[in-house]
C-alpha cells in the first residue's frame, strides 16, 4: 500500500498549482505496513506535492487500526475510514 503511494506520488503528473485539489485513496483488508517502503517517506512525498493520502480499511474499524491503516491518513493530511465489505444492500420496495 505504501508503495502505491510512493508510486502515485513518482509516476503520475500532479499539477503544481497550490490551490488544486490532489487526493489519493487507498482501499484494502491487509496490513498496511507490508513491504519495504516506510510509509512516512510515502507520505511525506504526497505532502511536498500537496496531495492528500485518505485510506480505506475493508473491514472492521479496530482490525483496521490495529492494522495501521489509520497511520497513512493522519500522515497524508487525510482521513481512514472502514466500510463492511460483508454489509447487504438494504432493498426498498417501490410502490406507484
């Protein structure tokens, strides 16, 4: 996950103009501090770049915290935020 930000941050053209609105958001269900990229140095990128890093946990909040998915939001200038991937749609029945 980190490297996806660190990539986004290298490969993709952000314009350079400050008042733009730059965001990147992040969803997924695994450990967020996986692989060999420090997420402070992803994050850090992003804020020199004025993009704002967001995460999305699948799944429970607290597993979502524990899996440190919070960490990239509050370093990115953005927000975690969990959905239940396992939530039913709840059907309306349409009446004329």
């Amino acid at each position: 996950m980190r490297q996806v930000i660190l990539t986004s941050m290298d490969e993709l053209k952000w314009d350079a103009a400050p008042d733009d609105y730059k965001v990147v958001f992040i969803a997924g269900n695994e450990d967020f501090l996986q692989g060999t990229v420090l997420y402070t140095s992803a994050c850090t990128k992003a804020k020199e770049k004025g993009v704002i890093v967001n995460t999305i946990y699948c799944g429970d909040r607290m597993q979502g915290i524990k899996e440190h998915w919070n960490l990239a939001g509050e370093c990115g200038n953005g927000s975690f935020a969990n959905i239940n991937q396992d939530a039913k749609e709840i059907e309306i029945p349409h009446t004329i």
